[in-house]
C-alpha cells in the first residue's frame, strides 16, 4: 500500500499508478489501516470504470477521470468534487458524454437554480465545471461533444458590492476572533488575499530578506504581493509556530498523532467555522469573509487614488474588474474639485466694487 503523511499534514494520503497514469488525493484518515482501506477502495472504483479514451465515455467514467487528472488537484477541490457528484445524479451515470447537448445543460441549469442558489453559484456549480469536463474530453481524450452554445447557458450575475469594514467594525472582529486565528485574519484585511491563499501559505513562499510574499490565486496563478512594515512583523512574529505553514492553530482537542497544545496548519473549514464564530460574536451585520479583500482594495485606492495598483494586490487579469472601485476615486475627485472651487471663489471683501456703468 502506498499511504503517507505529507510534511505538516496529520490525515493520510494516497499515491499509486494504474494503467500508467498516477492517482493521488487525501484520504481523510488520520489511522494508517483506515487510510490503506481508502486507497484500495479508490483503486477498486478505478478498475470498475476501466476508463479507456479510445471508446465512448459513459459520464461517470468522464468524471472520474477529470477529477483524477485535474479536480482534486483545484484548490477548491471540495467543491469541484460536490459539483461533479451533482452533476452525475442529474445527468446520469451512465450517459454519454456525446449525448450531453444544450438541452441537457439548460435542465441542470434550471434545477440548480430552482435549489434557491445564487446565480454565481449556479455558474460556478453548473456551467464552469460541466464546460471544463467536456472541453478536457474533447482536447485531451479526442472524445466526440456536442457544440454547446455556454453563453446561452451562463446566468447574468449581480455586479459585486463593495463592503468596506469600518475601523470600529475591523477591532471588533479582532476582538472576538480566537486569538491563534487572529493573525490570519488581519492578515487578509491587510493583504486583501483571498482565503485559500491564505490557508496554502507557506514559509517557501515568504521572502523576508526582499520583503514580499507569493501567493498562488484562482486559477493556479501566482502573484507576488510586498511586504508593508505591518505584514512584515506580522509574518515575523509567526515565524517558529510551525515548520510550513505560515498559519496554524493550537491543537484544543487530542487526536490520533495530534498531540494537545501542539501547532497544525489551518484549514479552509476550521477558518470558515472560526470566521462564523467570530461575526457571530462581533455582531456586524452584512459582512462576509470575501469583503476582507474588498477592505484591503479600497483603502488602498483610497490612500493612492491609483486603480491599477488595487489591480496589483487583487491579481486581477482586467482592470475592468478592479473597477468597481473607481467610486473612491469619484469620491476623491469631487472633494478635489470641491477643494479647487473653494480656493477659486473670492469673499465678498474680493468683490469688485460696481462701476457707475454696471450700476445703470
């Protein structure tokens, strides 16, 4: 059996080649048996799809193999998983991905929609997923697909807000946030990272000599973001609690391998759970994790009126979507023109006086 730890990690994962092609992914097991009874399971369901490109693929066979070679590798790979399992219940197990043609993605559409989601989540669940999964089958696999028309498919979404965190609002979640994930979320209001970037920083990535950091973002891109002296020393500070990660937290509850009061790196769950915890405590309403980033954009565009470096810290690829910003710049440039009237208007001491002319 071919199970290990990985560096940091206390669960198990698994790593094997079947017909020539590797296959690894957490096990979700911190006992090695438990963990080996996973990987033979994993290697059973593989046999059972036979997957093999020469021939037409059913949908299941096709969403094992994405999730294989590209899926669980997603830094979101939990929800890639859900949305694949989701798919395959309203599609069917055994369709052909031939078969799957603008009809078959306007029902899904519809049924994911009529589960009370945002049209976002529709579009992330749905259509991103199910386009990326047939585009691989038709490149890479040389599998016959449908002509799908994805714009007709693809929900209009809302234009994003622009929640900003107040300073009154910013020290009562750092008041109400458990102390060893405190620095995380500072963290994010300073950096305006998103929270995967966050949970998959490491040490390998912190350059404290050259003052900067990267951080890899959605769709595996990585940027590098500089250090302001307030990163720096938050950085600096967490340096020794753990050999990888940049954040963790301490261990409360004893587990299989996990000693109590030990350091472990945290997770995308544990930050959500803390984080609702935290709002919970705080009592701010109408604010969520990803307005952190929002926060961190707009002081910044507000402190420089300069959009394209909000683009910078964002990573965004178009300035178009950094411009939901641009408000702050408005806001500057009124009070700028407001400022410039003042200095232009004369007192009335200024006035001229009226000449005989006028006054007739």
């Amino acid at each position: 059996m071919s199970v290990f730890k990985r560096p940091g990690q206390s669960e198990y994962s698994y790593d094997f080649r079947y017909r020539r092609q590797r296959f690894s992914g957490p096990t979700g097991c911190t006992s090695k048996r438990e963990a080996e009874k996973v990987e033979e399971a994993e290697r059973t369901r593989l046999k059972g799809l036979q997957f093999d490109a020469s021939k037409p693929l059913a949908f299941k066979a096709a969403a094992a193999q994405y999730w294989n070679e590209v899926g669980q590798f997603h830094r979101n790979h939990v929800d890639t998983l859900r949305s694949l399992e989701w798919l395959q219940e309203q599609i069917g197990a055994l369709t052909m991905i031939s078969a799957i043609n603008d009809a078959t993605v306007a029902k899904a559409v519809a049924k994911r929609r009529g589960e009370g989601v945002s049209a976002a989540t529709v579009n992330r669940s749905v259509c991103e997923v199910l386009r990326a999964l047939l585009r691989r089958a038709r490149r890479t696999w040389k599998q016959t697909v449908s002509d799908i028309e994805w714009k007709d498919h693809f929900l209009k979404e809302p234009q994003e807000r622009v929640r900003e965190a107040t300073a009154d609002e910013e020290a009562k979640f750092m008041a109400a946030i458990r102390g060893d994930y405190a620095p995380a979320l500072r963290f994010a209001i300073l950096s305006g990272c998103r929270r995967a970037e966050i949970v998959g920083l490491e040490w390998k990535d912190v350059d404290f000599f050259n003052r900067e950091f990267r951080v890899t973002g959605k769709g595996d891109k990585t940027r590098t973001i500089p250090m302001t002296e307030a990163m720096f020393a938050l950085l600096w500070g967490l340096k020794d609690h753990h050999k990888t990660a940049v954040f963790s937290y301490v261990v409360k509850r004893p587990r299989p391998g996990v000693v109590k009061g030990s350091r472990e790196p945290i997770t995308m769950e544990g930050f959500k759970t803390e984080w609702r915890r935290t709002k919970g405590r705080a009592g701010v309403e109408d604010y969520r994790f990803h307005d952190n980033r929002h926060t961190a954009a707009t002081r910044l565009v507000r402190a420089t009126g300069n959009l394209k470096m909000a683009q910078k810290l964002l990573g965004h690829t178009e300035l178009a979507t950094t411009s939901r910003y641009s408000h702050v710049t408005k806001d500057d440039l009124r009070a700028g023109m407001e400022a410039s009237e003042a200095a232009r208007i004369p007192n009335e001491t200024e006035v001229p006086a009226a000449t005989a002319e006028n006054k007739k």
